[in-house]
C-alpha cells in the first residue's frame, strides 16, 4: 500500500475509533477552593480578550492562533508543542476546542504539534454564511500545522469532529 493510502487508512481507523468514544463530555476535573497558603495566579478571565477562559490557561493564550479556511470563515485554535508530526484535533457538535486541551497538552508534552480548532460557528470562530465548513476547517487546520513546520499531520475528531476528519482526509496531502 503507498504511503498516503497507509496514512488514509490510519485516518479512518482513529477517525472512527473517536467517532463513539468521544461522545461524552470531555469537561475539565472540578475545580478547589484555592488554599489561602497558595499564591494566586492571573487567570484566563482576568486576561483581556483571553480566548476560552475557562480552558486556554493563562500561559497558552499565547499559542491561541486564528486563521481563515477556504471561505474565509476566520477559525480559532490553539497551537501546543513543536514536534514534526502535527495533529489536528476537531470537537463534537455542540463543542469546543475545551474539550480537546487535555489531550492536546498531553500529546504536546509527547512530542508532537498539536492544534485543536473551533468549527465555523462553533465556541470562538466565525460563522460561514449558511453552511458547514468542517472539510474547509480541518483543511485549513492542517495548512496551519505544515506552516509551522510539522512533515506530517494527523487528523483526529470525536463525533462530527470525526466525521470531519474522515471526509477531509481525501483533500489533506
């Protein structure tokens, strides 16, 4: 098999694989009271305009990127790590980049680039005029990961997130 068909089909089995398994909310873990011993730290919500308060930490706003598909449909995500193999994280319906900074963090600390992305009309992108552009934005999401220099990219998606990442696959070299 040539090297893009093995890198489709690795595409699909991981796009399918999350299709189910990325259903549920992915939220961060409870937040504790701060211990009064505990030196506070700017937060997110304390930054202006801070991009996702509640799960872009203070020191990544600084990875916050924003970037226009083939439409022109400015997106939003966050750009972690600096490996060469890029990965593209896509969320649910009804979803955000939140539910991927977790997992984005850690593959970041793994050696990888990671971008997790709002969908058009999704948390902190733009709206495209009267239809989806999730092709258009996982396309454009792998663009930003070539641009700053990953060799490859990975996609992968939880639910329409992965519905996304599958159909787009075809049109990602």
């Amino acid at each position: 098999m040539a090297g893009s068909g093995r890198r489709l089909v690795l595409v699909v089995l991981v796009g399918l694989s999350l299709l189910g398994a990325g259903c549920g909310d992915a939220g961060a873990p409870p937040a504790t009271a701060p211990d009064a011993s505990t030196p506070t730290q700017a937060t997110s919500s304390q930054l202006p305009n801070a991009v996702h308060p509640t799960c872009v930490k203070p020191d990544e706003q600084d990875n916050v990127i924003k970037f226009r598909n083939a439409e022109d449909v400015e997106l939003v995500g966050v750009l972690l790590g600096d490996g060469r193999t890029g990965i593209v994280l896509g969320h649910q319906l009804r979803g955000s980049l939140c539910e991927w900074m977790p997992v984005a963090r850690q593959l970041a600390e793994r050696g990888y680039r990671v971008l997790a992305i709002d969908f058009a009309g999704f948390g902190e992108s733009e709206s495209a005029a009267g239809r989806r552009t999730l092709v258009e934005d996982v396309a454009a999401a792998a663009d930003q990961l070539e641009r700053a220099g990953s060799e490859q990219v990975v996609l992968i998606g939880s639910s329409m997130g992965g519905t996304a990442v599958v159909s787009a696959a075809t049109e990602v070299t």
